[in-house]
C-alpha cells in the first residue's frame, strides 16, 4: 500500500477531508521502527535541530498527521503527532530515552547511540556536534495501521521500545528506482556518453547514459540519505553502467564497517568494466585495515576478473605505505590470469610498489618472477611515475624481456589491450 492509499483510507474513516500529511520513513532500521509504530510501542523520535536550520526546514508540530514508510517505500502506519519540544543534547531525559527505547531503555544508553549518530550527521553536513546541541524531541501516537477497523484515539499506544529519526522524503508514491533514473537522464552529457564508450568497450553503449563523474558524487551523497536507499542498493543488476556506478559511490558513503563490507561483497559480483571498479574506495576500510586484509585477499583469490581487480585495488590503496607487508607482494604476483583487465592491475600494483617500496618489489623484477606481459606492462608504468628516479627508470628499462607473440597475448586479448590502452 503506497502512503497516499493509507492516507485516504485513515482519512475516509476518521472522517478527514484534507489531505495535509507527511511521508517519511525513519532513516536507521527503517522496517523495524515501522512496524513498532504501527504496533503503538515506539511513540518518539528526535533529530538535530542544527540540521532543520540549515535546510530551511519547519519543525513538526503538533496535531500534524505523517504516514510512516517502511525502506521499500510501503506505508505502515498513520502517526499523530503530539508534542514537540527543543532540549540540549546533555539534557535530555530519561523518559525521551524510554520512549524512544533503545537497548536497555536507558539514558545512557540513548546518549551513547545518539551521540554517534548525530556526530556522523552533523559532520556529513560539515557542522560540529557537541554536548549543548539542540535536540528535536517529537513525541507521536499511532492513529491508523493496516487491519484497523476504525481510527484509532489519540493516546491508544504503548510507550516502549526503539529509537530512530525521521527523514522527509517527499511525496514517495514515486518508486526510487524510476526516480534515480529519470535524474540521471536529466543530468546526462551526450559528449561525455560518447567518450565513455569508447574508454570503456566491455560495456554495451546503450546501457551508458553519461553523467559525469563529479555530478554522480554530488548526487550520490544526496541519495546516500534517502531512507529508502536500500531498496536501490538491494536491486542487482541494475540497467544502466551509471547506476552502477551511483552504487559505488552510494557504498563509499557508508560509515559502518560491517555495513559496507556487507554491501560491496554483495555488489561485486555484478562489477563488469575496470571504470566501476577502480572507483569505489570506501574511506571506511582505510580506518580498519588488519579486519580489512582477510576479505582482500580473498578477493584477490577468488577468480573472478573483477573481484581479483578489486582486491588488488584495495591492496594497492591501503597496504603500500605503513601497513605493508613482503608477502601482499606475493599474493599479487601468484595470480594467474589471462584476463587483461587483471594483468594491467597486477602491472599497476607493482609499478605502484616500486614507487613505495622499490627495494622489497625489484627482486620480482630482477629476478623475472611475473610473466612477461606483466613484467613489461610494470616497467612501463612505473617509468611514467614521477617518483621513481631517473637512474632507477634506466635500470628498469635494461630488465625488459623480449616477447613472443604468444607472450605479448598473455595480458588478455590483442584487440582487447589495444582498445583499453588508455586505462
């Protein structure tokens, strides 16, 4: 049932005749916040009023009606709101906490969640969180659910369990697929679809819509709030090669460890160009690097073109510098593969080593432990590196081998390697 459809039926049997109400859906556990409104057992939310400032956003009041989505967009309840009051974070009190009912009901218990919440969404809006924050304290009944045979009363709830805050999110008959493609058609570049093509030749043009990279980062930043993300993060394969790459940046923006690991495990399997690859970063795996190593090196081992791409990637990102190890080395140079989008990361990672860690990454040049292709494609790139020396570039170049035709084909296919060449 969409929010307007409950709407109407509320309306019809409380007697209602305007159609002044609000969807949203609360933006952490969507689905489980829901149904505990339309349960009556969560009767409160808050958020930073900072925020409502920013955004030029009115503070909900009193006697306001707003429909409460679940992360598909599907309407769960009718809530009314009934008192709405501003208070500093530090002075929020125990009964908001127990409304609001987070793990043991606890206050402290609620300032431990909210804090971090609210610090992680303060500073994604570039503001400071700190103990004297205003808070938005709304308290709300459930007045309507699916199977209600009448409207409910003000008051009808219980008042226990869960906390959550709430997101507008506009007039969300609209599904958020159909939505986040019709902006990206909005924001498409013709030129720059074209350029994409030809860069890209593992993907059909006709999936390429051509949003610039910097607007998709903009855009994904944006989306990354929609409480109804999920249902665009959960639905694979997507039908254009921008949406994929939407879902990249979508994950990048992901604080929780587990989360995004869980996330982009469940993406890659649907990686098919170097492009989507080679853009997802997420800073989050930079912040636990020895939890972070497991999963890349299985990655790396794992067989598949982009998945193997995508774990060297990360090694590359995160294990050259203080974190690195002799043996990551190893792990890339046992990777046997004719598939050229591998063999250029596998050339990439150890040109980047030579930069980084040249004395522990020569042996495998000196001593001709990758196979030729590799071996050659590395010296090239690392000789277009400004920081290897000009005298370490005249050495490497002396190391070349000579390849046979079937050699130089070890990279992946020859028309393949010299339509990528730009890469």
């Amino acid at each position: 049932m969409t929010g307007e459809e409950m709407w109407k039926e509320y309306a019809r049997k409380a007697g209602i005749e305007h159609a002044d109400y609000e969807a949203w859906a609360f933006g952490d556990a969507a689905d489980e916040l829901a149904a505990l409104a339309a349960g009556g057992r969560k009767t409160a939310t808050s958020s930073a009023f900072p925020l409502y400032e920013l955004k030029g956003e009115p503070l909900p009041r009193a006697g306001e009606h707003s429909v409460i989505l679940n992360s598909r967009g599907q309407a769960a309840c009718v809530i009314r709101t009934e008192r709405v009051y501003l208070a500093p974070f530090r002075e929020i009190s125990e009964e908001h906490a127990r409304r609001e009912g987070e793990g043991d009901l606890s206050l402290a218990r609620w300032r431990e969640v909210h804090e971090r919440f609210f610090r992680r969404e303060m500073e994604e809006a570039g503001l400071r969180f700190d103990q004297d924050m205003p808070v938005v304290c709304e308290e709300f009944s459930c007045v309507y659910a699916p199977g209600d045979r009448e409207a409910r009363g003000a008051g009808e709830g219980h008042n226990d369990l869960i906390a959550g805050r709430k997101q507008p999110c506009g007039h969300a008959d609209q599904g958020i697929i159909e939505k986040i493609q019709a902006d990206l058609w909005e924001l498409r570049d013709e030129g720059y679809k074209d350029f994409q093509a030809k860069l890209i030749p593992t993907v059909d043009p006709g999936t390429i819509i051509g949003v610039r990279i910097p607007q998709l980062r903009r855009y994904a930043r944006k989306l990354a709030r929609d409480p109804q993300i999920g249902e665009f993060l959960a639905r694979l394969p997507h039908l254009y090669y921008d949406e994929n790459n939407l879902h990249a940046f979508v994950v990048e923006q992901i604080r929780d460890y587990e989360e995004c690991l869980e996330q982009t495990r469940r993406f890659l399997p649907y990686m098919d160009n170097w492009a989507t690859c080679d853009m997802m970063a997420p800073k989050v795996f930079g912040s636990h690097r020895e939890a972070f190593l497991t999963p890349v090196h299985n990655w790396i081992a794992s067989g598949e073109t982009y998945t193997i791409r995508y774990g060297m990637g990360m090694l590359m990102r995160f294990y050259l510098e203080e974190d690195f190890k002799p043996e990551f080395l190893r792990w890339v140079a046992e990777v046997s593969s004719r598939e050229y989008y591998v063999n250029m990361m596998r050339a990439w990672y150890f040109a980047t080593a030579l930069a980084k860690q040249y004395e522990a990454a020569l042996p495998y040049i000196e001593e001709k432990r990758l196979d030729g292709w590799t071996h050659n494609k590395t010296i090239q790139k690392a000789c277009e590196s400004f920081r290897i020396t000009a005298e370490q570039k005249t050495y490497l170049r002396g190391l070349k081998v000579q390849l046979t035709e079937r050699q130089s084909l070890h990279g992946g296919s020859l028309e393949t390697a010299l339509k990528c060449s730009k890469e």
